[in-house]
C-alpha cells in the first residue's frame, strides 16, 4: 500500500459539563434545550471549523 492510498482522519469527541444542567432542565427543558443547540452552533462548531481549516492548511504547506 502506498502512501497516498491512505487517508487518515482524526476524530474528537466534544464533552461539555454544563453546570446546573439538571436544575435547567427541570425549570425549562425546551428552552434549555435550545440554548444548548445554539451554543453548538454558534460557538462550538464554529470553533472546529476554524481548527479544521487551519490543520489543512497547515498540512499542505508540509507537503
């Protein structure tokens, strides 16, 4: 197998401890619920974007 028959991807999982988690979820769960989701969206995938785009290009300057 050559090298460029081989392509890696790596994998992060994302945990969040969200302090009073249960205590939100018990006063208001759909509301908690989407701030959670527009945290993800507004702030964390945003953020892998970033480091994904900025892994390639560093990646290819290494070639």
């Amino acid at each position: 197998m050559t090298d460029q028959s081989i392509q890696r991807r790596l994998a992060a999982i994302v945990v969040a401890d969200v302090v009073g988690y249960t205590r939100l979820m018990e006063a208001d769960e759909v509301a908690t619920l989407a701030n959670l989701r527009e945290l993800r969206s507004g702030v964390i995938e945003p953020a892998v974007m970033r480091h994904k785009v900025a892994s390639s290009r560093s990646w290819a300057t290494d070639s």
